[in-house]
C-alpha cells in the first residue's frame, strides 16, 4: 500500500496516547483469545468417532442416576471390552475449601484409566477392603495422608444411618506420569458397593458408566447400541466422549457460552468507547494537517480511506498481538494448573471471529472521524475555523 508510510506515521504521531491505545486494545483481545478459546470448546460438538473410552450418563443430566442393572447389558453389547461404574458423592474434607472430586466405583474402574498407576498390591487391597479408599499422590502429599490413615468425609448428598459422618481407610495411592495431568491426582475414590449398603438415601443406583472399546473406530456404533437399551424408558442414556461428559460438570453452574459472550461484549463495548475517542481526538489534531493534504491534491475519498485505514491498523495490530499473547499463555496456564486446567490452543475459529472483529471494530470507531476529515473544508480548516 503506497500510503502505508502515511498512516503510521499519522498513527504513532502521539506515541504515549497511541501506545496507552494499543495497550488496551491488546488486553481486550487477550481476554478474548482465551475466553473465546473455552466458549468454542465447550460448545464443540461431542463426536465419539475414534474414541476408545466412552461415558453414559442420564440422558436428562449428569446429576440423574441410573440403575445398576445396566452394567451386565452394556457388557453384552458388541464392541464393548469392559465397563465399570461410579457415583458422584461430593463428601468435603474438613472444611468446604479443601473440597475435592470423591466417588464411590465399581470393580475394574481404576483399570480402565491405565494411566493411573497403583501398585498392583495396593490395588488388590482398595477392591478387598470394604471401606477402603484410593487417592491421587498429590492429594495424599497436600494433606500429609498415607498408607492406613483413616480419611473422614462429611456428606453434603448422602447421609449414612441419619448421620453425614463418613469414614474411609487409605490402602493405595495411585499416581499420573504425565506432568501436564498432574491435577487428576487431586481425586479420592471408594468402593461403590460400600456406599450403596451403607448411604440412606438410595440402592442400586449409579451416575456413569465407564465404557473401553474394544475398536475406536466403531465407537459410533457402540454409542448408539448403548443408548438404545434404555430407548423409551424412566432412565433413557446419552454416550458421549470424557470431554463432553467433562464439559457437562462445568456446565451445571451455568451457560457457558453466555457467560463469556457478555463478559466479551462489556469488555468490547468499553473498547468502542476508548478507541472512538482516541480516534476523534486525533483527527481533531491533526485538522489543518487534513486540509493540507486536500490543498495538494488529495480526494475527499482518499482522505476518509487514510483515516479508516490508520483506526484499523491499530486495532487489527493490537489484536493480533493479543490473540497472539493468547496462545502463547494458554498451553503455559494448562501446564501449570498441571492438568487441573485444560485450556485448548487459539482455535482457528477464535482467531477468524477475531479478524473479523478487528475489521469491524477499526471500521465502526473510525468511520466518523473518517466522515468528518472527508467533509473538511480546506479554507475553514486552514483558517482555523
């Protein structure tokens, strides 16, 4: 572009307030970059095509448990290797802040997950014991538990004989290997049948089922048998992904996508308002400079494209510098959380709707001041009028 040299020097002719400008630009497309990133993977579709371990769930929510009974038929469908079972409990340790993911599960769970690893005695011992209870290594390091301690929990679900006073006994530790999955090892589990004898509030239920297929590329299928053993009952099913069945937990504290479209339109209508005046104020300025320009020889239409161009040059730069921060600290938080925290990298389609969003925004703050240079008139303007 022959006027590229123009329009930044017209942009970086007052560098603080150019800069301060930038600045903020790059921080609203910070915040987009990864809020976005999280909108588009929590709406994602959940495709089971290539997935070896599948979850069902109550086809109405995760929260909707489902009969035991289900375990010998889901067994009986052809593709599927195993299956095992679990119940969300929800028990807090001592004070609602040290909470943390507990379940009761059936036989087999932890061999489902090989990438859990137990000690094959240790293991032996959690399905042994009645009471017996299975923590990840971090969450046994944080608070000084070992082999033998005896973990109480207090129920916020289920009480057990009127009282909310759980008791499990620590016989094994498991730990991940992957340093980015550390934060699964902030889990405890028990056995499920223990739960089921001993909580009063319901019998041969559970809220999951874990299924390991035997051929990924017949997943689909296997989805759809799964699913259709329960067509037109009290306790129809959905099989879907870990992912999905993930992004499900997050989602019953509310939509998503909502949350971070309006958190993302404040944030943007803020923008307008600092990027519009920053624009008017320096065409305001720069006045008599316009109608020199005009006076040599420039259109009307050249100056309103000099003036559009210099307002989406700045924000299409600062938003580029901010998707690009984006995805430079995403996979950095993921890792640090050590796997608690899994935030995908800047999606393409992110950074389309943020291209998208530069133009619009460099057009909608730049159009009047635009508008107004094109209109100037050369004798006014020169004159100071």
């Amino acid at each position: 572009m022959k006027y590229l040299h123009l329009i930044w020097a017209a942009l970086f002719r007052s560098k603080t307030r150019t800069f301060l400008t930038l600045l903020s630009v790059i921080t609203a497309f910070l915040l987009f970059g990864m809020l976005d990133s999280v909108r588009v993977a929590f709406s994602s579709s959940a495709n089971v095509a290539g997935t070896n371990r599948l979850i069902t769930t109550s086809k109405l929510s995760i929260t909707q448990s489902l009969p035991y009974r289900l375990q010998s038929q889901i067994e009986s469908v052809p593709g599927v290797k195993k299956a095992s079972y679990a119940t969300w409990f929800g028990g807090i340790y001592q004070d609602p802040k040290n909470f943390f993911p507990n379940f009761a599960v059936g036989p087999g769970y932890m061999e489902l997950y090989p990438e859990y690893v137990v000690p094959p005695e240790q293991l032996k011992a959690f399905y042994a014991t009645q009471d017996g209870a299975i923590v990840g290594e971090a969450l046994a390091q944080k608070h000084g538990w070992k082999i033998g301690d005896t973990i109480p929990l207090q129920a916020t679900i289920f009480p057990t004989k009127g009282s909310n006073n759980w008791n499990f006994k620590l016989v094994a530790i498991y730990r991940v290997n992957d340093n980015k999955r550390k934060g699964e090892e902030n889990t405890l589990m028990f056995n499920w049948k223990y739960f089921d004898e001993a909580n009063d509030y319901i019998k041969g239920q559970v809220h999951w089922y874990v299924i390991d297929v035997a051929n990924a590329d017949q997943s689909n299928q296997v989805a759809q048998a799964i699913d259709k053993l329960s067509d037109n009952s009290d306790h129809e099913t959905k099989t879907q992904t870990e992912a999905a069945f993930n992004q499900a937990f997050f989602k019953q504290i509310g939509d998503i996508g909502m949350i971070v479209t309006s958190i993302m339109g404040a944030v943007f209508f803020t923008l307008l308002l600092l990027t519009g005046n920053t624009m008017a104020q320096a065409v305001r300025e720069r006045i008599p400079e316009l109608a020199v320009l005009k006076t040599i020889g420039f259109s009307n239409r050249s100056v309103l494209w000099l003036v559009l161009a210099e307002a989406t040059l700045l924000v299409v730069l600062g938003g580029l510098i901010g998707l690009g921060l984006a995805a430079l600290i995403m996979p950095g938080v993921s890792s640090a959380s050590r796997g608690l925290i899994q935030l995908p990298s800047v999606p393409a389609a992110t950074w389309g709707l943020g291209l998208a969003l530069m133009l619009i925004i460099g057009v909608v703050v730049g159009l009047l001041p635009a508008l107004r240079a094109m209109r100037l008139n050369i004798v006014d303007a020169l004159a100071g009028r």
